[in-house]
C-alpha cells in the first residue's frame, strides 16, 4: 500500500484508494469540521475575544489570547475550507508552541532571580527588594509576571531584614516550580492540536496521549480562576478579564472532553 496524495491509501499494483480507508480519511476529517463548527466553539471563540480586549481595557496586552481569537475565528465554522482549516489550527500550533517556550524561559528567570536576591541580600539586606518592588511597580502596568512580582514584593517587604529576602526567594522558587509545571501542561494541549491537524490534512487520527488534554485545560483552568481572586480590589476589569478566561479554558476542555470521547 502507497499513501496518495490525498491522503489515502492505495494498492501499488493497481493505484485504487481503498474503500474502508477512504471512509476512515473521511470521518476523520468530518470529526475536525463537526468540532470546529460547533456551536460550542463559536462560543469559545466569542468569549477568547472578549478575554483579549478586556485584558486590553485593564491596561495588559494579552498576545496571546490576541493570537488565538485570530486562530479561533480562522478555523470556526462547519463550511470553512479545508485549506484555511489547516491554516487556523496550524496558528494554534504555533502560538501554543510559543506559549511553552515563553513559560519555559520565564520559569528560568524567576529561578535565577531567586538566586540573585539571596546573593546580593547577604551583603544589601532588603535594599535592593525595595528598589525592585519600585520597578516591578514603575513598569509592570502591561506585564502579568511583573506586576505578579511586584505584588509579592510589596507583600515580603514588611518583614524587613534576611526574613524579607529569604521569603522573597523561596516564593519565587516556587513560582518558577509552578510555571514550570505549567509550561509541561501546554504540551498535551498541543499534541491535541497537532492530532487534528493531522485528521484534517491527512485524513489519520493519532492514538490519544496518556495524560490528555481535556486534563491539561481544566488544571489551567483553575489556576486561571486562582489567579483571578489577586484582581479583587485591584481591578475589576482585570478580575473579568481573568474569569473570562478561566471560563474558556473550560469550555475548551469541555469540547475536547465530550468530542474524543
């Protein structure tokens, strides 16, 4: 048997597709376009749209939810071409790609920022916790992770002294743990993504992962509700913002959940 060029299998002596793989290519593909056509999805697709230009009303610029609305409304829609399909969850691979990169280099340096405060606040007690809380403040109006940092300063500070820095480094020890944890749950999500490229394209569904996607997004999601309690009384279109986003990431994994099984 030969793959042709449309993804199907034929004989090599007489170059028929056969029949039972035809109509296996075929379910494959009408799997994606029921998936991403549904109903359910346009949903999705609306409220990752709302996510993004709330975050961007709070002052944050959110690319990345910015990035999948732009996937989510590339491929939504159950007569959306087979090309353009392919292309919008070709974004969604990309850009989930990205995510985990910048996740990974993020952890790192929250890591070595830990470090840097142990080592330099052996010889400037919390100086130099003072002047990066100023920073973190200064500058971290548009950066979740700066801001994030800036809150825990201002929070560690008040114990003055050695206390102050060593608190201050083993949270963030922690948050490059948790991020990092974080970073590996985008992969089983990606992998889904990579899966449903491949039935669209190739008409072949990939054997599911051990620790599957639906998992991945609804740990996400609760860690996006979590972190949606730090914008009580700091602000409200940020704590919308954060919500709208949680209520995605569950609905994404609602999808996942009841299509793959």
């Amino acid at each position: 048997m030969q793959r042709k060029g449309d993804g199907y299998m034929a004989c090599p002596e007489c170059g028929q597709a056969n029949a039972e793989n035809q109509e296996s290519a075929e379910a494959c593909r009408q799997h994606v376009r029921d998936t991403f056509g549904s109903g359910l999805f346009r949903c999705i697709c609306i409220l990752m749209t709302v996510t993004a230009f709330l975050y961007l009303c709070s002052g944050r610029f959110g690319l990345f939810w910015i990035l999948f609305s732009v996937a989510g409304w590339i491929t939504c829609g159950g007569r959306v071409s087979p090309k353009r399909m392919a292309i919008g969850i070709q974004f969604y691979n990309v850009t989930l790609k990205i995510l985990r990169i910048v996740m990974l280099v993020l952890s790192g340096v929250f890591a070595v920022l830990s470090v840097t405060i142990c080592i330099v606040g052996i010889f400037s007690g919390d100086t130099w916790l003072s002047y990066l809380a100023g920073v973190c403040t200064e500058y971290g109006g548009g950066m979740v992770p700066v801001a994030a940092l800036g809150r825990i300063l201002d929070v560690v500070l008040p114990l003055g002294g050695m206390l102050a820095v060593g608190v201050a480094a083993f949270v963030l020890v922690v948050i490059a743990a948790a991020v990092f944890l974080l970073a590996k749950l985008v992969q089983p999500v990606r992998e889904y993504m990579e899966g449903m490229l491949c039935a669209a394209v190739d008409g072949k569904a990939l054997p599911r992962q051990a620790f599957r996607a639906d998992v991945s997004l609804y740990i996400m999601c609760a860690v996006q509700g979590s972190y949606a309690l730090t914008y009580i009384n700091q602000s409200i279109i940020g704590l919308f913002a954060s919500l709208c986003a949680a209520v995605v990431l569950f609905l994404f994994a609602w999808l996942v959940r009841n299509r793959e099984s």
